[in-house]
C-alpha cells in the first residue's frame, strides 16, 4: 500500500522545516553582560570603513555605546567580543584587533552607522534605551 500525501502535504513539511532551520541554525550571536553592562553582540561586519572617536560609555539601559559630539551611539560589536572587569573597571576585549578598551575611556573604532531598519536586525534588549543610532564596530584603530 503506498502513503497518500494530503494536497498541500510538501507545502506544510518545507514551512516546518524552514520553521526549524530559523529557530535552531540561523540564530545570532549572544549578546554579553558582566556587572550590568551590555555587550550587544551581531555578525561579522563587512565593507564598513568609517571611523568614529570618542568615549566608550554606556546608554540608560546599560549597553555599551560610544559618546561623540554629545550624541550616543550604541555599539553593536562583532562575534568574538569579551567584556570583563579587571581591578573594578570594565573592559571590552576585542580578540580580533588584539586590544581592550576601558569604559569611561577614549576609543577610535572602525566600522559604520546603520539605518534604523538594519538596527531592527539584532537582538537589542528592551531597556537599552537613550541612544541616538546605531554603530557597528568592524575594528578598532
């Protein structure tokens, strides 16, 4: 006897397996906390190439931004960042670049503004709030 398929059938089986390719394989980096400050984590940047300078601070909610010009950009950092503390200072390691930036610290950092519909692309927490655009951080200089 051979299974009859409903009509649909392989329309219904690709929409669950795409549903479990989403949830389980495409799935972003974790973002990072230590001691209440936030390390939004998103993908390897590519072709960014502007430069920013500043303090390294963070917004109302906690998140690691930038200070420019009295406006705050949150950071949105690439996958290998670490945040830690030493002696009671936080610090931002970024394996890649083979420095670490201090908050409340100065810091010039490679990479490029976002549009706010690219921004709605990673996982920025709620309360991450007070922040005037998006930086994605593709090194540090």
């Amino acid at each position: 006897m051979k299974a009859m398929m409903p009509a649909g059938g392989h329309l219904l089986i690709g929409a669950a397996l795409m549903t479990v390719l989403m949830l389980t394989g495409c799935s972003g980096p974790a973002n990072q906390e230590v001691d209440g400050v936030i390390a939004v984590v998103g993908r390897e940047p590519t072709g960014l190439q502007e430069l920013a300078q500043g303090e390294l601070t963070t917004t109302r909610g906690g998140c690691l931004a930038l200070e420019a010009d009295g406006r705050t950009f949150l950071l949105v950092w690439p996958p290998d960042v670490e945040i830690a503390t030493e002696s009671g200072r936080t610090t931002v390691i970024v394996p890649k670049a083979d420095e670490s930036l201090t908050l409340g610290g100065p810091v010039i950092i490679g990479g490029g503004l976002l549009s706010a519909d690219a921004a709605q692309t990673f996982s920025i927490p709620a309360g991450c709030v007070g922040f005037d655009g998006v930086y994605l951080v593709n090194g540090l200089d």
